[in-house]
C-alpha cells in the first residue's frame, strides 16, 4: 500500500503533468494528488447509443451523438501557427463520396498516423451540417478498428466531464485525475462513525469517489441523468460526508463557546412597560416573545449566541436596545456593531435620545473620527464611561478595549463573517459577552437553522398594526416607463419623497447600454421636472457626500433621491413614500423585497415600481410579478427566491458569510444537510470531546478535512 503521504505528494508527481500543466493545475487550486481525487466530474456523456452516418442524423444537428463510419480520406495540415487534421468519413467502406468532415485543431503530425484509411472509428461529438456534408470539431474518440484489430479504446463509454481549468486539456486532465486515484484513493480514510453509516445504508466514501471518476457502463439511462443532475447515490454521498463534517465543526465550535462563563444580567422592574414609554408605542406580541426569548438567555451565566431575524420595518432595533437596556442596569458596556458608516449614524442619532433619557453614555465611533476625538473615546470606554458604544468595523481596531463588555450587538449580519462575530467578542479575558446578531433578509426558518448552526434562532414574523402594505407594480418597455415617472411628477408636487434605484453608477460601467444609470437618470429627471430637487447617490461618493444628501432627502430638501443599492441596508426615511427601480430583472427577489423596505415606513399610502425592458413571458419577469403577488411577505419572497437561484445566489456567499459548499446545494439537499446536522448534534452531545476510540478518525478527518474559516470565506469576513 502506498504511504498516506501519497495523498499530499505534488500533482507534479503524477503521470504526464509536468512543471508547466502542474503549474495551471496549482492556479486551479488542484495542488496534491488529494485535490484531484476530490475533483469530481461535472458532468457525464453517454456514448453507448452508436449510430452509423446517414440522412437520418439531420435530426441530431447541434446535439453531441456518437456514430460510427469508415475512413476514407486524413490529411494533416499547417498553414501558419495553424495546424489541423482533416478525416472524411463514409457510411462504409465502398461509399466514393464521404458524409462526415472531422477536423481536430492543434492537432499534431504524427496523429494522421492513427487513422490509417478504411479503419472503422466511433467518435461522439457534437454534431453541425454545412452545405451537403456532416461536420464535428474535435470529438472524442471512443475506438479506431482495422481488419478487427482495435488500434484505440481508451475511453469508457460513460465519458467523464471534468470542470474546465485554464491552461490543461481536457484529456490530460481526465488521465491526473485517474492517475491521482491508482495512486491514493486506498488512503481515503472514511471518517463518518460506522453506526451513522449502517442507519443510513450508504456505501463508502471510497466508492463513492471511483464510482463518480469511473462510471460502471452497465449504468442504465436514468442512472446516468442522475449523475448530471448531481443526485446519484455517489453524489448523495459526498454531499452527506461533507455536510456532516460542516455540522461537526459548527456544533463543536457551539459547544466550546457554551462552555465560557457571561455575565448574568438583571432583569429592571417593569422592562415592558419602561421600553414602551421610551419609544412611544406598544410592543406586538412577537416583539414581546423575541424580548423574553433574549431576556431568557442573557440572565443565565451561559454565553448567549441568538440570531434575531425580522422583516424589514419588524422593531429589530428597539427589541435589541431591550438587550442593550438590561446590560447598561446590571452595570455593563454594550457594542453594537453595523456595516455601514451612514447607518451606524442613524442608528446614534436614534439610541443617543433614548439613552439620554435612561442616563446611558452613547457614543459613535467610525474611521472618520478625528484622532484627538478617538483617543479621548477609547480612553473614556476603556475606563468604563461609555456604556454603549455604536460603530462600523472600526469597532474590531485593537486599539478600542472595552472596561467591562457584557453584550455585543451585530445589525445586519450578512454583512459580516464568523471571524468578525469572534473578534468583537475578545475584549473580556474572564467573561464572554452575549452576543445578539440580526438580519432583515428573511430567510426560511428551516435554511435558517441549517446555515445559522452555532445561532439560536428568534423570529420576528409579524410587521406592527397599522402599516399600510406597500402597493407593488411591474411596468414594462417604453411606456411602462412614462407612466412611471409621471407618477413621480406627481408626487414631488406632494411634497413625498421618492427613491430612484439604479443597478449602475455612469454609462462607463455598461457598454452595451443596456442598464440605467444613476449619473443618467439624474439628469433626465432634472430636466423633466426643472423646479424639483434632485439628489445622486452612489458608492463613490464619501460618506460625509452621502450622509448630507439622505439628510436633505429626510428633511424635504430634495425631491427625489437618485441612487444605487447603497440605500439598500437600514435607511429610515418615512417621508419617503415611491421607489422606482429601473431594470428590475436585474436584480433577485429578496434584494428588492430589502429595497422596496426603505419605503412605507409611515401611515401614508406607499408605491413601488418595477420597471423592465424585457417581456411579460421573460422567465427574468416572471420572477418579478412573485413581488406584486407575495406584496410584503418577505419570508414568502425568499422562499420562491430560494427555490429559484439557490443559497448562493440568494443571499451572495461570501457577503452572507454563508458556507462555500464543494458538493452540496440548498435548498435541493436540505433533507441530507438537515440528517447530517442531526448526526453530528447526538455525537457532540455524547462525546462532546470525541475521545472515544470508535470517533478517533473522525476527529482527525475533522481537524484536518474541514477548514471552517475557509468554508465560510472567513479571510475576507
């Protein structure tokens, strides 16, 4: 048996790759023979239906088809840095005219030689007609036979579809990952416990892996769809090993963070009631059980780890400052962390009036403080003078050093990833802090659970009484457009504030024109409306720039405020009664549902418009109308957004800080994701250590096959 280090040797080691090829593979992250044992076929072409050249084959043209004739004619030729060969085949070997023309480019001299004339070849490619003659361009070569010798039949008829990397054929490619396999798969250790596997009858992660790299040709059709559809029992147990050892590492990171010692929090008399004077109005019952549920844990000694989810416009803020409240009585600091400059500003000039009026010290701290001011507030924190602290990611500087940090506070935690949750939490030596993390994506309880693993969970479902639903419109082409922005004459005569959204900043950023503009828009709506007040917003501006104009938006100084999806997180403007969002299609469901939320955020009437050059049958447009349907529900929303893009593309992975999974995709695995979670909670609670002898491969499997931080792109947060 080959050594277990056979599994880190260099792919240069292996059979035809050499510096240059290894180095293309190394770029493609493929850099052990490990990594190419891992590297699983994309898809599958199966090339077992033979069919010989005739007429009939007009019915194929632009589909890949595997046939078989006879060579008539192969030339190789070079003109230039050109170079190809050239095969016409007939339907047999008596045929003087051919119906199929085979070229290979890049092909090289000595290849004419395997084609000698009136050998019998199978070739699967795809298949183009020109003129009178069948075309393919460089298909696969499933055997060569003269007078019954066969002089080729390298592939198995079940032909393995790698993923593309730059620079490496794809032959050569399917031969390292077949060499990578004679050379280490005997070292692929199976770190799932026997007794999970048993309840689940699955074969080994060993066979798993030759059968997806080794297809058997005895695999039926449907067999094979289900390898391209990625859910064969092969895939299936990939996904399974993969999330199981998620599921562990997430449950042994929860258990040693329950093992810290927090601060136990006392509860002020009359919390309800305080909270309801301060804020001038009545909490609803789902505010009221998010509070008790946040309560429940922060008067324990454990740390708490809750994520609090709700809509947008649900009273996640105020129910947070309920935390904040509790911790500042019982005599503690609070850190309440956001992604942005302007909404850490919004969020001081709220919670500074209602911590002046219960004698909390507010204070802000961004990366555009002063330094004399930033020396004097980390002096004033670290000496315990400031009780809630309301910041960016400067709050993660080393420099600002808590006195005494009993609870953390994360709005709008996509934004951020697990090692920015951790980092906020070092300052206490003896202590954890609580921490309370918070999200207006609406996410479906169930993939909330999955991919939130090492969160409790509370939900806000219900919007307060009294909100009037936003009124939701998809408008399209020309005239949809007119209609639009007549709408918004009107409204500005009103004296209500209206949001623009654009996908692009200028015209340099779209060469084909096809998206609107905020520099564009802004224009034309200022020559179309010449005594209203029209605001451009974007990224580029500094946040000194865009802090002004949402306070002369807030304040009625300008009309209309033309923007790109930086007003898409937290923005409270309740003047604010129209957003018309150009192009709308561009954008994924639960995105709009996040824009669509800066509005209707008083009791006036609100309208949102969605416009689109596109046709209503456009699968893009169709999507949009889930919007007008589902109006406001944007739990709802996500869920149809869920089951038509998917995790990744739902919620943007890396800014979600969601996990990269190599084999697994939500929603379609949820079932398998939510039995490997269930796996690994019964061992964890078991063996929380895994010092049992029948979990010792799987601890060494954990620590050395899951890289938490990198699953979860934790290097960029």
């Amino acid at each position: 048996m080959v050594s277990q280090n056979s599994l880190l040797l260099p792919v240069t080691e292996l059979k035809g790759i050499g510096s240059a090829l290894g180095k293309h593979l190394c770029i493609a992250g493929l850099k052990t023979v490990s990594d190419m044992i891992w590297f699983i076929p994309r898809y599958y072409d199966d090339v077992r239906h033979v069919r010989i050249i005739d007429e009939s084959l007009h019915h194929s043209v632009g589909n890949r088809v595997t046939i078989s004739g006879f060579v008539q004619q192969c030339r190789y030729y070079r003109r230039g840095r050109s170079r190809w060969l050239d095969i016409r085949i007939s339907r047999n070997k008596a045929d003087n005219e051919p119906l199929l023309v085979v070229r290979w480019f890049y092909a090289y001299p000595t290849m004419e030689q395997r084609f000698p004339q009136n050998s019998e070849v199978i070739l699967s490619g795809i298949l183009r007609h020109r003129a009178s003659l069948f075309e393919m361009g460089n298909p696969d070569i499933i055997s060569i036979i003269k007078d019954g010798e066969s002089l080729q039949n390298e592939l198995n008829p079940i032909i393995t579809r790698y993923p593309k990397v730059i620079g490496v054929p794809a032959l050569k490619l399917r031969k390292a990952c077949h060499a990578a396999l004679e050379l280490g798969v005997e070292n692929i250790q199976d770190g799932i416990p026997s007794a999970a596997q048993q309840t689940k009858d699955w074969i080994s992660i060993r066979d798993a892996i030759m059968a997806l790299h080794h297809p058997s040709a005895s695999l039926t059709m449907h067999e094979v769809d289900l390898l391209n559809q990625k859910t064969s029992v092969w895939h299936q147990r990939l996904v399974y090993d993969e999330m199981f050892f998620l599921s562990m590492a997430v449950e042994k990171r929860r258990q040693e963070y329950r093992q810290g010692t927090s601060v136990s929090c006392t509860i002020p008399n009359a919390l309800i009631e305080t909270l309801e004077d301060l804020f001038g109005f009545v909490f609803t019952s789902d505010q009221i059980n998010a509070i008790n549920e946040i309560t429940t844990n922060i008067t324990k000694g454990i740390p708490m780890n809750r994520l609090l989810q709700g809509d947008v416009g649900s009273g996640k803020t105020a129910v947070s400052f309920a935390a904040i409240y509790q911790v500042f009585v019982s005599k503690k600091q609070s850190a309440f962390m956001v992604p942005t400059t302007v909404l850490a500003q919004q969020h001081y000039d709220v919670m500074k009036k209602w911590g002046d009026k219960l004698g909390m010290k507010v204070e802000l701290l961004t990366s555009f403080v002063s330094a004399s001011q930033r020396r004097l507030l980390l002096t004033f924190l670290k000496n315990g003078a400031i009780d809630l602290l309301i910041g960016t990611q400067s709050l993660l500087s080393d420099e600002v050093m808590f006195s005494d940090l009993g609870l953390v506070v994360i709005d709008e935690q996509h934004c951020f990833g697990v090692e920015q949750r951790s980092k906020i939490r070092r300052y206490n030596k003896q202590t954890v802090p609580h921490l309370l993390v918070m999200t207006a994506t609406p996410i479906p309880r169930t993939l909330a659970l999955t991919i939130h693993g090492d969160l409790d969970l509370t939900v806000i479902q219900h919007l307060p009484q009294g909100r009037i639903p936003i009124e939701t419109v998809v408008l399209y082409g020309k005239q949809g457009r007119n209609k639009a922005y007549k709408d918004v004459a009107k409204k500005i005569q009103k004296h209500e504030g209206v949001f623009v959204i654009c996908p692009l900043i200028d015209k340099d950023e779209d060469r084909k024109k096809q998206y609107a503009d905020v520099v564009s828009i802004t224009d034309e709506l200022k020559q179309k409306n010449v005594s209203a007040n029209i605001g451009c917003l974007h990224g580029k501006l500094s946040w000194e720039e865009r802090l002004c104009l949402m306070k002369q938006f807030a304040t009625g100084e300008l009309d209309v405020l033309v923007s790109t999806t930086v007003v898409e997180i937290g923005i409270d403007i309740p003047r604010a009664t129209m957003m018309v969002i150009e192009n709308a299609d561009h954008f994924g469901l639960s995105q709009l549902h996040q824009l669509r939320g800066r509005i209707g955020r008083s009791n006036k009437a609100s309208e949102c418009v969605l416009l689109t050059n596109r046709q209503k049958t456009d699968e893009g447009t169709q999507r949009l109308s889930v919007m007008a349907q589902k109006n406001n529900d944007g739990f709802t929303i996500a869920e149809e957004d869920l089951r038509i893009r998917g995790h990744g593309e739902l919620f943007g992975i890396k800014q979600a800080g969601l996990p990269s999974l190599r084999f697994g995709m939500l929603p379609r695995d949820l079932t398998l994701f939510i039995q490997a979670k269930q796996t690994a909670q019964s061992i964890i609670h078991n063996d929380p250590t895994l010092m049992l002898e029948e979990h010792r491969i799987m601890k060494t499997q954990l620590d050395s096959r899951v890289d938490l931080d990198r699953m979860y792109h934790l290097e960029g947060g």
